[in-house]
C-alpha cells in the first residue's frame, strides 16, 4: 500500500508540524531545548510532539547522558561578591596586618565566612599570622600580594558557571582540579542530565519538502462557537490519549509521615489502641515512675533538656510516696537503689524524652488487664546530631498487659510488627534499660551504610516499677526509635535529610 505523505502530513497536530519545520535543515539533529525556543512551545509540548513524529516514522528522537556542571545559590552570590577569602584579602591589603576578626569586619564578611576563609587564605598562600607586639595577626604574603592583581582557577570558572551551566567535559584541563574545590565547598555542584536530540527521517526530509502549512488550532469548543456556528470553520486538535503528558505531582502527605501512619495502622490492626503523649513531662514521669535512678547519667543536662518555666509540676502523693520507697529501699523483694529519694527533683520539668512516660502515666490509672496500648509522638533530648541522631526524633511505645505473659509474647509482637514494617531482616539480643528484666533490643540491616542499626528496646517491666502503680500482672513494654526505621524505608543514609527542602525529592518520594 503505497504512503500518501500529503494526508500524513495533514493528520499531523500544529505542534508535530512546528516541531517537524524546527527540524528543517538540520540533518545531524536539534536540541529539545532549542527546538522550544524556536516554537514558541514548552518542551512538555515539543516532547509530545516528538512522539507523534517518532511514531509516523518523521524524526527519531536519541538519548545520551551529560555530566553537568551547576553553580549553587551560594556560589552565584560569591560570583557577584567575590569569594570570601578574596575580599579578606583586599581588605588585608588596603588596611594593612591586623586582626582576623577586624579584617572580617572590613571585608563585610560573616563569622562563619570568615572561619572558612581564613583556611582559604592559608591553603592559597595568601597570608599568614605573625606575631606584631602582643597580637597575633594577620599579614598578606608575597603569593598574596601576586593574586591581587590576577584569579585563581575557581574564582574563573565561578563566573562561568555564573553565566550558565556547562558539560563536564567542556571543561579546560587546567580548571578542573577547581570544579572538585567548588563542589567540595558546595558552590558547584555535577549533575547528570539527559541530553535529548530529534533528527529528521528520510520520510521527514520528504515532508518537509512537500511543504508544511500550519494552521492554528482550537483546543476547546466553548459556547461562543457553538452560538455562532463558527465550530464549523475551525479546525480542532486531536489527541491521542496514548502519549504522556506532563508529570504532575500533586499535594500530598510527607514521606515521613507515610511510614508514621503506617505503623498506626499496624498496631490499629493487631489490636492496640493509640494514647498520646505530652510535649513536657515532670522528672517524676518520665524517669521516677519508670524506676530510674535520680542520679541516672540519663537525667544529666547532656541528655535530658529541662525547663525553667513552670518551675514544678504538680505530683500525685500518695503514688510519689510508694514510688520513692522502692527507690529507696527497694519492693517485691528488691532492695531498690539505696539513696535517699528527692520529691524536689521529681517536680522538675522536662522535654519528655521518652514516650514510656505516657504508657506509665496510663497504667497509673488502669492497674488490672486487659491492657494492650501504643503511642507515636516526638521525643527530645540533647544528642549529638550526626547521620543517625536528631535532637527531637519520633518514638513508638507500646505495651501489653495479660496474665501469664512471658518474653516470648514479647520477641512474638516485634517480629510481627517488624514483619509487616518490611523489614524482614532483624536480629535480637540481650540488652539493659533500668525499668525491664529481662531486656532484648532489636536491630535491622540498613543496606545503605552496611551495618546493623538498633531499631528497638523491649522487655517487661520490672516489678519495681509495676507494684508503686498497684499491677501485679506482666508488663511486657517495647520502644522504637521511628527516625531510625523511616530512615530505612525511604532508602536514605542520613536522617536529617528527612527535614531538608528539597522539593523534587518531596514530590517523587515514594516508599520503598
């Protein structure tokens, strides 16, 4: 069957057509973004449009991936005022040794920028601290006094980056060791981006030859045409339901909170029901009526982070009473921890730390089972923050109360939760925590970083802590660190890009 190009060409859509006439003359291919510019068109569009042509054989489209070199905010602002350990040095110059903080000072420079400059300053041989009176202070060099009047390698390709983005590969010999100095400092940064290329058929050399007439389209029949029958005069756009259209990534719940709510219905479906937790506990909760000891490492200001305001928290007696008497001297045959117990510090108020406290709180008010309870809510304490610790990081409490429960109800739950979590890989060991014996934690393979990480602690609670509350059934209580586990399903290495702004990783975030 012979190929009439003419009604080819003729049930092409506008855009196809433009995007075809964008072609002409260019028989070794055309950009995608040059092929938008000169139509006029998005490159959503001319995307579609390419589709429609690749598919009637008019023009194929080639893949080819580019490194990519970009400039960051940060470093487009150094490329308008000079990096800051150039301005150090100007002004180093123009006022002569004095220093560091002055000089910053005169440079116009932050604190921070100038910590980071005067490392600059000495890894470029720029200047130097001397000894003047009883100062020390800073003082240009030779080398320095030579790059006043001329650029280093990175402040060069700073400001042609600044211009626009440039391929890896185009880069000149002599200023790539300076592209690994701009990214190191966070100025610049390589990504890798596809490079999209549409070149003309044989058959398209053909149509283009026959001649494309462009007719515009109406891409909705609106009232106005059909009152004055002008529908009948216009031409309107097909569409074809197969080709993609543009992405779209609509409003929706943070990564974060997906794996959050997923756990809650776990728990939901295994039966448990959900208590809250207070942001700001008394000392009395969240350590005392856990049967920890006031002079716990725990409780020092390195851990936990207490509060000004309201000076005291309003205690129950009675149960502060039975509470410090197994403190002291000990309950159910223990002997407590032997020290004289300080109601004062059990009204302190802290940033609640733990969300046993919750549990405790509650089991305070139901003594007799069945108990089968659970709480999600942020934790804080005074961490050092790194790729696995937040200083305010979310926990999740659960505890069970029945007759005849032992260790193995306990190792059962975990795993199921674990299970159902999607994280198959586990492992339990003995572990200690001062208000359950016997203690295991949990741990889970994270693939990203090769290691175990401790997901959970679990055990029952000690009978300490079980008969001030008036419970003479087992406790069993487990823990988990939730950053740790959303860490882990969203197939990150650091927990504190869980809190970063990154809007394309918000939106094409999906669990894993």
């Amino acid at each position: 069957m012979k190929l009439d190009l003419h009604a080819l060409i003729d049930g092409l859509s506008t855009h196809s057509k433009k995007v075809l006439l964008a072609l002409q003359g260019f028989k070794g291919g055309v950009d995608v973004p040059d092929i938008a510019e000169r139509t006029g068109l998005d490159q959503a569009a001319v995307m579609r449009g390419a589709l429609s042509l690749a598919q009637h054989n008019l023009a194929r489209m080639s893949e080819r991936k580019l490194s990519t070199a970009t400039i960051t905010t940060e470093g487009n602002e150094y490329a308008k005022r000079g990096l800051p350990e150039r301005r150090m040095l100007e002004a180093l110059a123009k006022g002569g040794p004095d220093l560091a903080s002055a000089v910053a000072s005169r440079a116009g420079i932050t604190k921070e920028q100038a910590y980071v400059s005067l490392g600059w300053l000495r890894r470029k041989g720029w200047a130097e601290f001397a000894k003047k009176a009883d100062r020390t202070v800073l003082v240009v060099t030779e080398e320095g006094k030579g790059a006043l009047s001329q650029k280093f390698a990175d402040e060069v390709l700073l400001e042609k980056l600044s211009a626009c983005d440039i391929p890896a590969g185009e880069i000149p010999a002599e200023l790539r060791e300076a592209l690994g100095t701009l990214v190191e400092r966070k100025l610049a940064s390589v990504e890798e981006k596809i490079q999209r290329k549409l070149t003309p058929t044989d058959l398209g050399e053909q149509a283009l030859a026959l001649g494309i007439e462009i007719k515009e389209e109406v891409t909705e029949l609106t009232h106005e045409l059909l009152a004055s029958g002008g529908w009948r005069n216009v031409e309107f756009r097909r569409y074809d339901v197969k080709i993609p259209g543009t992405p779209v990534y609509p409003a929706k719940i943070h990564p974060q909170q997906q794996v959050i709510d997923e756990l809650r219905e776990i728990l939901l479906e295994m039966g448990f029901v959900e208590i809250k937790s207070l942001l700001v506990e008394s000392e009395f909760w969240n350590f005392d009526a856990l049967f920890q000891a006031q002079d716990h490492p725990a409780r020092e200001i390195h851990d936990s982070l207490s509060l000004s305001k309201p000076a005291r928290a309003k205690l129950p007696a009675a149960l502060l009473k039975r509470v410090a008497e197994a403190h002291e001297v000990g309950v159910a045959g223990s002997r407590g921890w032997g020290y004289k117990f300080n109601p004062e510090i059990s009204a302190r108020p802290v940033m609640c730390s733990q969300t046993t406290a919750a549990t405790v709180r509650y089991l305070a008010t139901k003594p007799k089972p069945p108990v089968k309870i659970f709480s999600i809510d942020r934790v804080y304490r005074h961490e050092k923050i790194d790729y696995k610790h937040l200083a305010e990081f979310y926990q999740a409490e659960g505890i069970v109360m029945a007759p005849k429960l032992t260790l193995r109800d306990m190792l059962g739950y975990l795993k199921q939760i674990l299970l159902k979590t999607g994280l198959p890989k586990i492992r339990f060991r003995p572990g200690y925590f001062p208000y359950t014996e016997p203690s295991v934690e949990a741990d889970a393979y994270f693939p990203e970083k090769r290691e175990w990480v401790e997901l959970l602690g679990a055990g029952m609670f000690r009978p300490e802590l079980l008969r001030p509350l008036g419970i003479r059934y087992p406790v069993l209580a487990w823990g988990i660190g939730l950053s740790r586990l959303i860490l882990i399903k969203l197939g990150l290495d650091d927990i504190r890009n869980l809190y970063n702004n990154d809007l394309e990783w918000l939106s094409k975030r999906r669990l894993v």
